[in-house]
C-alpha cells in the first residue's frame, strides 16, 4: 500500500517505488537501448512525469528490425512448438511474480483504477497462458491425393511481424499481440503507445534470458517517428496494428504498397439493444461497465443504449443513477471505481464532445469535473449521460473513447436493429433480453464482431476478438489469431510406382 497524506504525496511516492532500480528505456537486441532524446511518461492524475523514455526514431525501427531477423534465422526458427511453450511458460512465470508490480505501473501510467489494472496484467498473463498452452497442439493437414502422389501442408511463420498497441489497454493488447505470434513461430517488434508504455518495456525486460536476444523487441516513441517506419519497413512480414479507424487507414496503405498482410482491430460505437423483457437490474449494470469501465476508453464500449419504448423512461432513471454512483477518485485507492482519462489530449477531446452534445441533445448526468479539490490537477471527466439521442447526431455516431453515454429510443424489434447497424463501426453489440429466441435472432441481424448478451464481456483469449466494417480486419485472440501468423505450404511429393522400381 502506498501512503501519503495527499493524492500528491501518494502519487510522488508511488512513481519512486514503481520505477526504483529500473530503467525504461526500448529494448532492442536482448537489452536496453537509449537515444539522444526521450519522450516523458505523464501521470494523468497529477499530471507529472513518472519518468522518461526514448524518443526513438526509423533508426532505432531498423536496428530492432535487423535484431528480430537476426534471431529468427539463428535460433528461433528452428525451435520446436513445444519447445516455444516452454519458454513461454517460464516467462510467464517471471510476470506472475510481478503482478502487483505490473499492476502499479499500469495503475500510474494509464489512470486506471488499481483494481482494474490488476484485473488486466492478471488478464495478459491469462492471455499468454493460453498460446502457451495451444502452442504444442498445432498441426498441419495431410491431403488424400491418390496412390501416386502424397499432398499435406506445412504451417509456417512469417519470420518478422510488426505489432502496434494502443494506451488504453497497455500490457493486455501487448499481451493478445505477442503471444500468438512467438506460440507461431515469428520474433516480433512492438510499439507501444508513446502515452503508456512503462509495462510494455517491463515485461520484455522480463523476457531477459527466457527467449534469445532479438526475438522480442519493443521501440518506443511516437506514431510518426516510430509507427510509420514500423509499418513501411519492407523487411516486417506482417503488421497488427490497435487503434483508431482513422490510423488504421494509412497502416494499411503502408502494408499495401509491400502486399504485407494486416490485421486491423479499429474503432466502435457499439450499441446495445434492452427489449421490453430486459431484466432492467441486470442490463443496467451490463450497459454501465461497458461505457464506464476504464473511464470509457474502450474500443468495444456500449456508447449507445437502444431502449425500447416500453422500457425507456424507467431504464434512464436507473441508468442515470447508476452514473451518479461511480466514485471518482486516486486510482491508488481499491474504493475508487473511476479514474481520469489517460492524456490531456484525449480530456479535451471528450470535454468537446460533451459540449456539441450539450447543443444536440438533453444532458442528464455529468458532462464535468469531480468537485475535490484534490483531483483538479487530473484529467478527469464524470460519467455523462445524454438523453434526447438521434442516431444521427454527433454524440451517437462519432467514437468518443469517453465516459459518455447516448440513450435512444426504439419501438420495434425491427427499427431497434436498423438503429444498432445504422453506424460505419461494427465492432460490438450487446442483446438485453430474458428470451433465447430474441437472443439468437438478434446476434444473427446484429453486424458485428462480438455480441454479448445480458452483461458486458468477458473476453476470453479462447475465442476470437474483432469487429466488421470499419472496426478492423482480422481477429486478435483464439486460434484465429495463431493462423493470422502462420502462413500455409501446400507440398505434393509425386511417388513412383514401386513396380517400375527394382525392389531386390
């Protein structure tokens, strides 16, 4: 526990026990690597520095790059899957010793309320656990081709991917990015985001002696600097990229232009739909984590609730009041269930939308900052809700990555589903309803990737994650995420008939 008399205080103090005898620096090659400029890491809820790191630049993309081939030609090509699962293991063994270590970091350099961010490095360990584990079931297929001719398939790695994370969820996404692309067989270069990338540089310092030098390598800087040359780079095989729809635009391109493959997970304004047989006690707590969970920055977050009429008046008063119980406070403290946004730059862009929503639609809740004084320093936002919603306004069609809630009405099964899929985005959907048959017909009409019905999550690394439209190409997790990092070898051996052979 950290003590201290002030938000302050316990901040300043928690900031030297994270960061004591460490040094974040990118890691390239095996070990640290640190250039002439550097880039700080802010603490969003007193809005000061934890520390720094490099400011890398294409440079530092090509040495990490050259590492990665290095020592996927020397050694790790010729691993074995079981012999990667091992390895895998005993490094996630290291970060298991290191949850409440990880978990401090990702609490500072996000704002995220400790027990969340717990609940996510838990999650990320969880995640490798699993590419661990289906690391050694992978196999190939033999093809019945005839007497004469014996066909089968061979799974291979591409050798060299390259791999963006967002800031929202640091050491998870790293986590979904990394895992099935070592359990395949690739070494990999990862960007984290420049707001957040303390737990990312940590856990492949973590990786130290588990895997060879060169096989997990992580570049630090801006998207610019270092994101664009990621994805140029001719010599990355592949590119994963989590972001914004707009970003993923120009990775894409960027593959393009060298027929690289891609996997995109992108944007969303994911609806959820409450029909009049909704258990309200539970949809409301359902739509309430999945737009207020980590302060609203989530790509698959319910930022539109699509009540039917019957239900609509009562769902709203509850909703509202549940809004108003978040407590906003230091992430540090266990009690606290909202934090602040992660940048000043995404506070602003929020507070920008809750103004145009303020003209477009009736505020019900929120739409400000906490009164205690001692917050005043942090980029927080309370949870917002909006009522009075057309589909078509900005505040219901727009990805806010926010607090921000749109509530709209609805008055048949068939307009409710027009609404949900009216949106460029197709990320998530969630289905309130006590009936199986509304359940399945919904998830069915429903365009997206992820459907949850009844609560928001879980995500499992078992099954497959991603959305459609504009919300990405591809899937991270599941073993659809292992074969998006494998490439397939179809072999025919043309065999001699052993008659003509002398056999003697």
């Amino acid at each position: 526990m950290i003590s201290g008399s002030t938000v302050q205080d316990r901040h300043e103090a928690a900031h030297e026990a994270a960061t004591d005898g460490l040094e974040f620096a990118a890691w390239i090659d095996g070990s640290s690597h640190e250039t002439g400029e550097t880039l700080e890491s802010r603490d969003p809820v007193i809005d000061e520095p934890i520390v720094e790191v490099p400011r890398c630049d294409s440079s530092c993309v090509d040495r990490a790059v050259e590492a990665a081939w290095r020592a996927y030609r020397e050694d790790w090509s010729e691993t074995t899957p079981g012999e990667r699962s091992s390895l895998l293991f005993e490094w996630i063994h290291r970060l298991s010793d290191r949850v409440e270590d990880l978990t401090l970091l990702e609490c500072l350099d996000t704002g995220k309320p400790i027990s969340q961010a717990r609940g996510e490095v838990e999650g990320a360990i969880d995640t490798l656990e699993y590419y661990a584990s289906v690391c050694r079931a992978q196999r190939a297929d033999t093809i019945p081709a005839g007497p004469d001719l014996h066909a089968y398939t061979r799974h291979e790695p591409y050798g060299v991917v390259g791999q963006i994370v967002p800031w929202n969820f640091p050491i998870w996404a790293a986590a979904w990015k990394l895992g099935p692309a070592l359990a395949a067989g690739n070494a990999c270069v990862l960007k984290p985001s420049a707001n957040a990338p303390l737990t990312a540089i940590r856990i492949a310092q973590l990786s130290e002696g588990v895997f060879p030098d060169g096989v997990v390598n992580v570049v630090t800087g801006t998207g610019s600097e270092v994101g664009g040359p990621l994805t140029e780079h001719p010599d990355v095989r592949k590119v994963s990229f989590t972001g914004s729809t707009e970003v993923g635009k120009g990775v894409m391109h960027a593959a393009a232009d060298r027929v690289a493959p891609v996997t995109l997970e992108l944007g969303g304004k994911s609806p959820f739909l409450v029909f009049p047989d909704a258990n309200l006690d539970r949809v409301v707590d359902a739509v309430a984590d999945g737009i207020f969970y980590s302060t609203g920055e989530i790509c698959d977050a319910f930022s539109r609730a699509l009540v039917h009429e019957d239900v609509l008046e009562e769902f709203t008063e509850r909703f509202v009041e549940k809004a108003r119980s978040y407590v906003l406070g230091d992430p540090l403290d266990e009690e606290t269930t909202m934090g602040p946004l992660t940048s000043r730059e995404q506070f602003e862009t929020v507070s920008d939308y809750v103004e145009i929503g303020r003209e477009e639609a009736t505020l019900l809740c929120g739409g400000g900052r906490p009164d205690d004084p001692e917050l005043e320093d942090g980029w927080y936002v309370e949870p917002t809700v909006f009522g009075d919603v057309e589909n078509e306004m900005d505040v219901a069609c727009k990805e806010i990555f926010g607090p921000v809630q749109t509530i709209i009405g609805f008055s048949s099964y068939e307009e409710g589903i027009e609404l949900a899929n009216d949106s460029r985005y197709g990320l998530a959907a969630g289905i309130g309803t006590e009936r199986t048959s509304v359940a399945h017909r919904a998830a069915a009409d429903l365009e997206a990737g992820l459907i949850y019905v009844n609560e928001y999550g879980p995500i499992l690394p078992e099954a497959p994650y991603g959305g459609y439209k504009a919300s990405g190409i591809g899937k991270d997790l599941g073993l659809e995420a292992l074969e998006h990092y494998r490439r397939t070898k179809t072999v025919y051996v043309n065999l001699d008939d052993p008659t003509d052979r002398d056999t003697s």
